[in-house]
C-alpha cells in the first residue's frame, strides 16, 4: 500500500514539471542569401521571454501570446540549424525583462 502512494507521489512530481515549460514551435529555414534563419512561435497565452542564441550571442525578445517571432538570421553561410539555440519562459518569472 505503501509503494502504491510513494510512486503516485513522484509520478505526480514529475508530471508537474514537464508541463512547468512554455509550449513553443521553432521553424528554421535558409534565406535567399543561404544563410540560416530561425522563428520562435509561442503557443500559450501568455507572454514570453526568449532568446536566440548562435556562436554565444544571444538576442532577448519578449513573444507575445500566439505570436511568431520575426526571422533572425546567421550572419555567416557556414552556419546551420542546428548551431542555433532557443529558450523561452514566462515574462511574469523575469520582472527585470518587463
């Protein structure tokens, strides 16, 4: 009986957790000039604090409710996809962003 509510406990922690994080889309493509472009979607109704990050630069943006970000792009044709880096969390967490 014991073990019962001790596995519902942590499944309960774990479980809260996962759904703790922002549900967000990221769309890469290559411009025109070959150079890699990424856009963050955010997909909650609340605003967001994000950034995007390629070779340890990083560009804050708040993301509005069920608004896409603009299109940020690498600088260099070298890079790709997956050299780019996202995060996102509630503004309401980050009052110093406000």
């Amino acid at each position: 009986m014991h073990a019962n509510a001790f596995i519902f406990i942590i499944l309960l922690l774990f479980s809260s957790s996962v759904a703790a994080f922002p549900k967000i889309s990221v769309q890469h493509q290559r411009s025109i000039e070959n150079l890699a472009e990424i856009q963050v979607t955010n997909q909650t109704d609340k605003t967001l604090i994000c950034y995007v990050a390629i070779d340890g630069h990083k560009l804050f943006f708040r993301l509005q409710p069920q608004q896409a970000s603009l299109w940020y792009t690498a600088t260099d044709p070298r890079f790709n996809h997956s050299q780019f880096s996202t995060w996102c969390d509630y503004l309401v967490l980050y009052p110093k962003y406000k």
